[in-house]
C-alpha cells in the first residue's frame, strides 16, 4: 500500500507547492503516533538570508529524526559538525530573524551575519532536563554563498523554538532511579529499592519507548544524580540498531551491550539480583509510554543474545516508586475544637482519632499524620510546642519535643511533615533564630539541617516526599512568596546521619504569591497561586518546573491551602473560607464547614 504524505509545517505562513513525493511507512506501530507527520520543506532557489534562517527554524521543528531538511539549509561542512540535540531553548512566541536594511550588503569575504532573538521560557539541556529560564534569546546566524545560493555556516548547537511548537513536539517521561538514603537505607526494608522519578523532555514521535530507555541507559539528570543511583552498570546502552516495541503478548525485549552487561554463562545471584532492579527501572519508565500495555521485560546480551533477566509487572511492583507513601491514605483535618479527626472510609462524616490528638489534651494549630497512619505530629496553637504521639487510645500527649522561642504565633513553627523513612521535618521560623529542623524517626532530638543558598528568605511551609530525597519549601522575602524544590543529601557522621538541602531552584517562577503547595504524584506538586496581575489559581506543576497535566484544575474560591496524595488515584482536599471542599471528577464538593487544615498522611 502507497501513501502519500502531505508535508504540514506548524506556524509556517504557506503550504508547500514543490518537492519530492515521499511515500508512508506502512508497517503497524505498537507506540502512540500522530497521523499527522510534520516535515520540513527544502530552501528555495534564489531565497535571500532572511528567507533562509527562517526556513531553517521552520524545518526544525519537524517530525525528521535527523533533521534531515534543516540540513539542507546549512553548508556541508556546518550540516556534518552541527549537533541539534545540545539543548533547546524554549520561547513564548516563535524566534524573531532580525534583518538590517543593509543585509544584501555583504561583508567582506561574501558573507551575511542575521540575528535570531525572542524571549525565553526555558532550557532544555543535553540529558533532555527542564529548567526554566528567563531572560532574552540572542544568536547569529552567518551565511554565506554556495554555488550561488545562501547557506548557514556558523550558527549555534541546539535548537530554538516557540512555546507552542515544544508543546506538540515533546512530552514529559518520567524515567526511574534508586533513592541513595547513605546512612539511612536501613531505615525501612530494602532501603536501596525506592525508586524516585526523573523528568524528562522527549521528542514524542520519534520512537518514544527507545528514546525513553536511552534516557534512563544514561543516568539521572544533572540536578538529581546526587541523591539517586542506577542498577545499571556505568557505559550500558541499547545495543546497535535496537528499536524498542512490546509483542502481542506484552513482552518487551531490551538488548542491552557495554562492558557490564558482557559475558557468558548464567548469572550470580549477586548478578540476578542487580539484573531484577534493572528491570524494574525499565519496566517503570516504560510503563506510561505506549498504548499497549507493557507486561514484562526481558533483558538480553545484544540483539538476539542471551537472556540475562524477565520481570514482570508484578513483580515489580515489589519496587513501586511511592512504596514508602504507606499503604493507605486518610483525609485528615482540624475541627472546630482543634482536634485532629478522620473523615469516614465512604465520606459521610469524620471522627476525633484515637489518642491524645484527638481528645484534645492540646489545641492543635497544624497537624500532620505520619506515612504509616500510625503517629501524629501536632503544634500547638500558639505555634511554639511541637508534640508526637501514637494514634491509639489511651495514651498520654507527654512531653513537647521541640518548642519556639518566637514571640508572634505566626513566627513559629511550620507545619510538621513526615519523609517515608519515618523521619519527621519541621521549620522554625523565630526572626532570632531561624532554622530547618529534622527528627530522626519522629522521636529523637531535633538536628538542624543546613539549606545552602537559602540566603535571607524565610521557610513558610515545607513538604517532603514519601521517598526522603526532595523537599519542597514555601519561601518568602520582599512581599514575595515562592515554591522552591530542594534535593535532601544524607551523610554519615559519628553520630548516626547529617542531612543536608542542596541545590535550590524554583519550580512555579511564574507566580509571585504562592499559597500552598503539595506532593500529588511520583512527580509533580498540586500549587495554589496567583501570577503577577492574575487571579488565584490552582495547578499541577513538574518537580522541574514545567506544567503537568492537567495544567490547569476547576476553580474554588479563596482557597488557604490544599492537601494531595502521592498515590494520584486519591482526590484533591483544599481548605477554603467556607470549609474543606473534595475535587471529585471535575468539580468541588463541601465535604464539612467546621474543620480546616486537610492534609493526607506525610
């Protein structure tokens, strides 16, 4: 069967009226697919630099794996040495060729010098991650004559293109890696085995499930390499020719080459047990990616090769990311008498929990629920006292844990919140001494914990993932309040663990009031904010900056703070004016008028 392919390009002011005539692969394919294939079209005879630079922009937001069109705008030299993949640089509106009056004047030598600019949005480097940025885009272009036309011969590595083009063009994968808890892994069972998410930024038409594993095969991104770790051997990779596609029966097949993954012979069962986390990584990050459902992966020596390793997706399920997140997840708020209480299993009411919280032995100001349902952590409502105690009948509060000496309530503690480790993190915000405190286990001595390059800004509430290794801080300084995203480094000391916040950066930098924010999946946050000039809303926004899906959530008004589960399956709480309201499907129900400060367990 023959088919014909209309070349289309996004934001392209005309269709193309020549070319060669160039005929659709037929063969079936098992990943998501477009039915519209975007290609570019070749520069025209006698086209002016102008014409050149933005037919080059143009052909390279292309569906072309190589960008094979954009090349053709360059030099042969230029079209062998420029390497499209350094980074992206992401615009808000499509790049401007600036173009002087006198462009048809040439420099001396017979060349032409144009001026690509724009406004940028972000940057996406070379290992795919998403960081946003702002500021201004300015690059040169020269050109000069081939055989009678123009041609680009200097112009920088990457690719430039508009916010709307990134969007059709990438999609966001999560690829998997092994949280490295130092001194902490024995904190839980199989503390190597938790897998923590990594965003990445793909081009979803060009074999998405290949490109997918040769971003996991190279390791975590820049900014999380720190505190996570791969199973696979350093130097793996697909083997040569290897393009990934699960069989009728769900099996996927994943030839890998490199000097660990060489040999003969069955393996250990060392080598086994490497080989399953292997797997489990795979299995993981292909999981979302394609429309059939992926059941297991086997994992050979080159292409065709020997068997090193099947997993299942049950059996992966042994290193579920969010393992650590606790098997159930109870709604949870203050009453009206400022004790801690439940809401009903089938949402018909709430009770005080068992234990002091809710008996109220104290009037409770916060309040969070440890991982396993089976502690609380209460400040009191002065916000001085930090108080731990079991949710069992017949206990006793006992003794504050840590206390305050701020002066004003809204000068002490934070909100407590729990890691999955069982670790419980709070901050203190005395003007005299202000400091991020962690207790190991909930219970042992509150130890400060450094956050470099927190500077001047104050932590106005934190939220730390069920895996131990992100913390999410709320900040303000100047009238100004933001969400950062900070990596928690553990380290061993004499004695026992010394943790450290490191390498800051905002992931909402659009909003200049941010509200409240919380975990809401492996990789993304629930925010509630207001952008410069705009009115509040709430939004899912990626652990790096950019916007999950659904960007945008159904509007509630006057909102003070808002609850989520990692486990996504579980709805949104938010605590407004009139009460606490539950986002069921699409819209906002009041699940009671007489309670505030949801929060689900962590």
């Amino acid at each position: 069967m023959l088919g014909v392919l209309v070349a289309l390009l996004a934001g392209c002011a005309s269709m193309p009226d020549g070319g060669d005539v160039r005929p659709v692969n037929p063969s079936p394919r098992a990943d998501t697919d477009s039915q519209v294939r975007v290609f570019g079209v070749s520069p025209r005879k006698g086209a002016h630099p102008g014409q050149i630079v933005r037919g080059f922009l143009e052909a390279t937001t292309s569906d072309e794996p190589k960008f094979s069109t954009a090349r053709e705008y360059l030099t042969d030299a230029t079209a062998r040495s420029w390497d499209p993949f350094a980074r992206t640089t992401v615009l808000d509106g499509a790049p401007q060729v600036y173009t002087p009056s006198d462009v048809l004047t040439e420099e001396r030598g017979g060349g032409v010098t144009l001026e690509v600019t724009g406004l940028t949005m972000a940057v996406v480097d070379g290992q795919h991650a998403y960081r946003p940025s702002e500021g201004t885009y300015r690059e040169t272009f020269h050109l000069v004559r081939v055989d009678g036309e123009w041609r680009i011969d200097r112009l920088p590595d990457g690719l430039v293109v508009a916010q709307s083009d990134f969007q059709r063009i990438y999609r966001s994968v999560d690829t998997y890696h092994y949280a490295d808890l130092g001194p902490d892994t024995g904190a839980v069972v199989r503390g190597r085995d938790v897998l923590v998410a990594d965003p990445v930024y793909l081009r979803q038409r060009i074999d998405p499930m290949t490109e997918a594993v040769r971003a996991l095969l190279d390791g975590p991104t820049g900014w999380l390499a720190p505190v996570v770790e791969s199973a696979f051997p350093e130097g793996t990779r697909l083997a040569d020719g290897a393009r990934l596609s699960p069989d009728d029966s769900g099996t996927l097949v994943v030839p890998l080459a490199g000097k660990g993954v060489n040999g003969r012979g069955r393996l250990s069962r060392t080598e086994e047990a490497r080989c399953d986390r292997m797997a489990a990584q795979l299995l993981h990050t292909v999981g979302g990616q394609v429309s059939v459902r992926v059941e297991r992966v086997r994992l050979t020596r080159g292409r065709g090769g020997a068997e090193l390793c099947t997993l299942s997706r049950d059996e992966a399920q042994a290193y579920a990311p969010g393992r650590l997140n606790g098997g159930r997840s109870g709604q949870y708020f203050l009453d009206d008498r400022k004790r801690l209480a439940v809401v009903a299993e089938r949402g018909d009411g709430a009770d005080p929990v068992d234990g002091p919280f809710g008996t109220g032995q104290v009037s409770l100001r916060a309040v969070s629920v440890s991982r396993d349902e089976r502690r609380g952590a209460g400040v009191s409502l002065d916000g001085r006292s930090l108080y731990v105690a079991p949710l069992t009948a017949g206990v006793e509060l006992g003794e504050a844990l840590l206390n305050s000496e701020a002066v004003r309530e809204r000068d002490g503690l934070t909100a407590p919140s729990w890691d999955g480790l069982g670790d419980l993190w709070v901050a203190d915000r005395d003007p005299e001494n202000p400091r991020l405190l962690r207790l190991r286990g909930g219970q042992e001595e509150p130890r400060p914990v450094e956050v470099a390059g927190l500077g001047d800004r104050r932590i106005e509430a934190l939220r730390v993932s069920s895996d131990g290794v992100r913390l999410a801080l709320l900040v303000s300084a100047d009238d100004r309040t933001e969400l950062l995203l900070g990596r928690i480094e553990r380290q061993e000391t004499e004695d026992g663990s010394r943790a450290v916040v490191e390498g800051l950066r905002p992931i909402a930098p659009r909003m200049d009031d941010v509200v409240d924010a919380s975990w809401a999946g492996d990789s993304r946050l629930v925010v509630v904010g207001r952008e410069a000039g705009g009115v509040q809303q709430l939004r899912y926004i990626a652990t790096d900056g950019s916007s999950a899906s659904p960007s945008t959530l159904p509007g509630l008004n006057e909102v003070t703070g808002v609850a989520a589960s990692e486990d996504d399956e579980n709805p949104l709480l938010a605590d407004t004016k009139e009460g606490i309201a539950r986002l069921t499907r699409e819209d906002w129900e009041l699940v009671t008028d007489e309670g505030s400060k949801p929060v689900y367990p962590g």
